[in-house]
C-alpha cells in the first residue's frame, strides 16, 4: 500500500515537472542547476559566518564613542592685593616652570606698609619690656605698701597704749595734786584757827610776842601751801587733758593705719592683676602687630605673581599700567603635563567595564597614524544629564526612556604625552578593550 502511494506521489512529481517545463517554453527542467544554486548560496552562507565570527570577536570585546574630548587642569591666575602693574614677563602661549615670574605689581604702597608694621612691632616689643619690668615691680611695690601700713598700724597702736598710760598718770597726778590740796586746806584751816586763838591770847597777854608771830607764820605758810597745791592740781588737770588728747590723737591714728592696712591689702591684687593684664595686653598687640608685620610682608611678595605649576600661558590679559583688584584673573595656566580623556559612553556600553582596562585613544587631529595607550581611570558618580543645569524629570506621564551617557576618566600611560601633543578640548576616540586584565598595567 506504502508502494502505492510512493509510485503515485513520483507520476504527481513528474507531471508536475512536465507541466512547468512546458511553461517555460516546452523544455523540462535541470536538476543540476537548482542543486548549484543551493550549493552557491551554502558556500555564501559558509563565508559570511567565517567572515562574522572574526569580526563579532574582535567588537564584542571592545567599547567605543567618538563623544570624547581631551580634559586637563586650568590653572587660573589672578592678583591677590590690590596695584597697578608695572609689567608683564611672559606671553601668550608661552612655556612656563612653577616658580617663574609672570608679572610685577607696583610694590611701593606695600613697602611703606611694612615699614608701617616693623615700627609698630618694635612699639609694641617696647611695651612689653616696660610691662615685664613693671609686673615684678608692682609686686614689689604692694608688699612694700602691705609691711608699711602693719608697720604704721603697730606704731599707732604702740602710741595709743603709750597715751593711755600718759593719760592713767595724769590722772593720778590729778588724784594726788587734789589729795595734796585737800590736805594743805585742812592745815590752812587748822593754821587760821590757831592764828585766831593766838591772837585772842596775845592781846590777854597770855602768850608771848613770838608764839603770835610763828602762829602768823604758819598761817602764812599753809596759805602758801595751799595756793602751791591749787597750782599742782590746775597743773596736774591741764596734763590730763593734754594725754586725753594725745590719747585721741594716737587713736584717730591707729583707725587711719589700720584703714591704709586694708585698703593696701584689698588694693594689692588688684594692682599685680592689672599690671599682669597689661602685660598680656602688650603680648597681645605684639602678636597682633606681628601678624600685622607677616601679612605687610606677604602683601609685598604678592606684588610678583609667579607661576605656580608648570604650563602654558593662555589667556593673558594684563597689560602694563592696568589696574586689578583682587581675584581679578589676569592669565591661565594649561599643565600639558597632566592631561586625561572624559569619554561619555552610552551606559549600555558600561556592562564589562572596569577600572585598570586598557584602552587605545585615536586622536582626530593626528588620524590613525599614532595611537595612544591608555586605562580607565575611574567612571563618574552620575550620568552627565544629572550635572546638567537642568536636570530631566522623569516623574512625568510622557516619559520617553533615552539612554544616558556616564563620563568615564580615562589616564594615558606614563610617556604617552612627553611630546605634549594632548591639549585640553581635543576630540578623541577611545576604544576599551574589554578582555584586558586590569592587572596587566
């Protein structure tokens, strides 16, 4: 039955074959051409995957953008004082080393400043050499003043016991001259009383002449004795009051030394304390003028600007006789020494990159002839729309998805540039070579 159906199919075949050779003007159809033509397009098929295979092994292993540039440091120059410059050393364009002079400021305002502050640091150098003398000799001072007044309060006191005791005696002189006086009235009253009687016998001729005569004379003297003892008494009375003053005087002495006491001693401190403030006062104004006499001289250093990199000089713009303030940026710097590649990829291309892989830059100045060795330094923190200043707002609900660029800093190897051929704003094309071991550097 299977034969059947076999034999059928091939008269079907056949039939077929008849009828298309008939359509194509009667002739029957060559199977060796179909079978040359499947043949050609076998061998075609075999070529281009010989041809691919080479070729998706040599791209699929590299990355590469021509959104690249050449980056290095600008180096700004600018004035920092206030001048007139008086010239200008270098030109445009113009290699420089770190440390050369570029341009002179007029120094003559800044000289006489720093005259200005060595005079006042000498001043305040002077002030503290009185202030040290004068700390110790406040001290000095003071405790001279301290030992005086103890010394005067214990000669006042030493004088008010000495008038006590004036005025204890003169008090018993006082007791004693009017004891005395009492007792020379009482003789007086006794001669006085004899004296009568004397003379009522006298005149009775009882007694002699004489006895009257020496009752007189007693009389007499006792009168006498008395006035001596009033005397005595008014004396020895004025004496008292005398000491009781004297007694006050030395008193009113005593509070004043005691009082001169105090105030030396309360007064004392506060003296040495001031004297040492001032002294700290004129440390301070020494340091102040002698940071004052630094900054005078760094202003007058800062009259000439010198380089402080080595580099090219590029957009000068002193001139002789211009004014400039500070800040004002007068020139660049570009060190050619240290230049790198920013290379914008697409951040489908960052899938197998890694820091330390080599990559070949191709510059567009200087073709294909010579390329550059070099490795991927490092891949930025962000995409370079995020840097942008407007950033894009994706929470929106028209968001269209574009593929970010990510900058990627890319080192040359060492002696790449010696020539200097590399400046800043170039356009390259880097190609990374994936397959590289960031070891192999």
């Amino acid at each position: 039955m299977a034969d059947e159906e076999q034999q059928e199919q091939r008269q079907n075949q056949s039939v077929a074959g008849q009828d298309a050779g008939k359509q194509n003007g009667g002739k029957p159809a060559d199977p060796r051409r179909g079978r040359t033509i499947r043949f050609v397009l076998l061998a075609v098929l075999v070529i281009a995957a010989i041809v691919a295979i080479p070729v998706y092994a040599y791209y699929s292993v590299r990355e590469s953008t021509d959104d690249a540039q050449v980056d290095g440091h600008i180096v700004p120059i600018s004035a920092r004082i206030n001048g007139t410059i008086l010239s200008v050393l270098v030109n445009d364009n113009q290699a420089v080393k770190a440390g050369q002079d570029l341009v002179r400021l007029d120094p003559a305002d800044y000289a006489v400043a720093l005259a200005q502050a060595e005079a006042q640091l000498a001043s305040a150098q002077a002030n503290i050499s009185e202030s040290t003398v004068n700390v110790p000799l406040t001290t000095i001072t003071t405790s001279t003043q301290i030992r005086t007044s103890s010394s005067q309060v214990q000669e006042s006191q030493a004088a008010v016991a000495s008038a006590q005791q004036g005025v204890d005696a003169a008090r018993a002189k006082v007791s004693s001259a009017n004891a005395n006086l009492a007792g020379r009235r009482s003789d007086l009253v006794k001669a006085e009383k004899d004296l009568a009687r004397f003379k009522d016998l006298v005149d009775k001729d009882e007694i002699s002449k004489q006895d009257y005569d020496a009752a007189v004379a007693a009389e007499r003297a006792s009168a006498a004795n008395v006035d001596s003892a009033t005397a005595d008494a008014t004396a020895s009375r004025h004496t008292l009051d005398q000491s009781v003053g004297e007694l006050g005087q030395a008193k009113a002495r005593l509070i004043t030394s005691m009082a001169q006491q105090r105030q030396s001693e309360e007064s004392s401190p506060k003296q040495r304390q001031v004297s040492e403030a001032r002294h700290k006062q004129a440390q301070a104004q020494a340091r102040q003028s002698e940071a004052n006499l630094n900054q005078a001289r760094l202003n007058l250093d800062y009259a000439l600007l010198k380089a402080p990199v080595d580099g090219v000089v590029s957009r000068k713009t002193a001139e002789p006789g211009m004014q400039v303030s500070i800040g004002q940026q007068i020139m660049a710097l570009v060190p050619l020494d240290d230049v790198w590649v920013t290379a914008n990829f697409k951040e489908t291309q960052l899938r197998k990159m890694r820091v330390g892989q080599k990559v070949e830059i191709e510059i567009d100045t200087y073709g294909s002839s010579h390329k550059y060795n070099a490795h991927i330094d490092s891949l930025a923190a962000a995409s370079g729309s995020r840097f942008s200043l407007l950033p894009p707002e994706n929470a929106t609900g028209n968001y269209v998805k574009v593929v970010q660029r990510v900058p990627v800093k890319i080192r040359l190897e060492p002696g790449e540039n010696r020539e200097h051929l590399l400046i800043p704003g170039m356009s390259v094309t880097p190609t990374v070579l994936l397959n590289s071991n960031v070891n192999d550097r």
